[in-house]
C-alpha cells in the first residue's frame, strides 16, 4: 500500500513497504554509523547490494574529512553503486537513550542534514529508511513524527531545493501504519 501527500505544490511525500535497495529514486539515503564502514539492517544491505565502490568512497572520506568517524546528525554523499539509485547518502542518526540525550534534535539534525545534501545536489528525489528505529532503538511512533515533520518544514519553507519526490521506504506493515499515524498528526498540525 502507498500513501502519498502533496507539500508546497510540488513535492509528493511517499510512505511505501518495501526495501530500500530496490527503489528507483535518485538517492537512496543509508542509516549508516560513525564509521561509515557498514553494519548490519539497511547498512548491510546497501553495501552488499550496492557493491565496494560505495565502501571505497566512504574510506576516503572518512581519510580526508571526518578522521574521527562522521558524528550522530550528519550525513555525506557517495556512489550508489551497483544500486538503481545513482548516490547513496550515508546519514548517521542518534541512538535512543531513554530520551533525555538531546535525541530528538539529533534525528531532526540527521534528516535536515540529508536534505541540504539533496539540495546542493539538486536531487530531484529521495528515498528515506526508518532511520534510528533499528538497532539504534529510537522509538519509532516518536522517530517517525520528527522525520516526517522535518521534511515537511524543509520542503514547505526552502525554495531552492529541486526535490520532486521524498519516499518514506518502511520494511514492515506495522512501522508502515506507524508513519501512515504520524503523517496524519503532522498534515494537522
Ligand atoms: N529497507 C528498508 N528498511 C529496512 C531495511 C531495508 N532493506 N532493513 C532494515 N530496515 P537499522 P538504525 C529498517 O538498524 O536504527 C546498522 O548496523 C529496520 O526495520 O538499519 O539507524 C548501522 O551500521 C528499521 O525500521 O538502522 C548502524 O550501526 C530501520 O530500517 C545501525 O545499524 C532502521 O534500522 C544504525 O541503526
């Protein structure tokens, strides 16, 4: 099933089951860690999938930029690989800790971060996963109100982005129901 909502005249906000490898957008955005080296949930499955140029692309930017590992609420940019989308956008989200770790505005932070990048790219669509909602913990009736009121704001109030479509990729029924709830309460408000 898809639900599908129309923001600033222009963009259709797409929540969709399904798998995050397999969608056809222009970037698909990777709910990576620190290390920018893989995992496991929709990290794995984008380097397996993908292929290793996009773990080649992530080793150097680890070197030249982010020696440190990239910090909870940024995101970077590579090939997408043997993947359909062309760029993979590796987005590191908060882990929950009970909610008093200044989460939220990590995971708002982790998203905007996603979609500066689609702007300065003029990324004419994008396909979001759940971030934080797997082994990072973040309840997700909580996680999915953020992302999806963040991209909500982003897309109504920013004219420069070029972004035609933002899919919401969910990898069950009930986290699908969950966004279907949240992006009810966010179009109200
Ligand atoms: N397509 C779409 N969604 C998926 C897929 C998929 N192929 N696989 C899992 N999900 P997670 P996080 C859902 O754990 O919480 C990794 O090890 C999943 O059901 O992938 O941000 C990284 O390396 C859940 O709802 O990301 C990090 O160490 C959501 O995607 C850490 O996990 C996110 O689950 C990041 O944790």
């Amino acid at each position: 099933m898809v639900v599908e909502a129309l923001l600033g005249n222009k963009t259709r906000l797409i929540l969709t089951l399904g798998d995050i490898t397999e969608q056809d957008t222009v970037a698909v955005v990777n709910a990576a860690n620190s290390t920018l080296m893989g995992g496991g949930g929709v990290d794995g499955a984008i380097h397996r999938k993908g292929g290793p140029q996009i773990l080649e692309e992530c080793k150097k930017i680890r070197e030249k930029d982010w020696p440190d590992g990239l910090p909870a609420g940024n995101a970077v940019i590579t090939t997408g690989g043997r993947l359909k989308a062309k760029f993979v956008i590796h987005a590191v989200g908060p882990r929950w800790g009970g909610g008093k770790k200044d989460e939220a505005r990590l995971l708002r932070k982790t998203y905007l971060s996603c979609l500066e990048i689609a702007t300065s790219h003029r990324l004419g669509s994008l396909s979001f996963p759940s971030i934080s909602t797997g082994a990072f913990s973040y309840p997700i009736a909580l996680a999915s109100r953020e992302a999806l009121s963040t991209v909500k704001e982003f897309i109504e109030t920013r004219k420069d982005h070029a972004l035609k479509e933002v899919r919401f990729v969910l990898f069950t029924e009930s986290d699908l129901r969950v966004y279907e709830h949240a992006l009810e309460q966010v179009l109200a408000s």
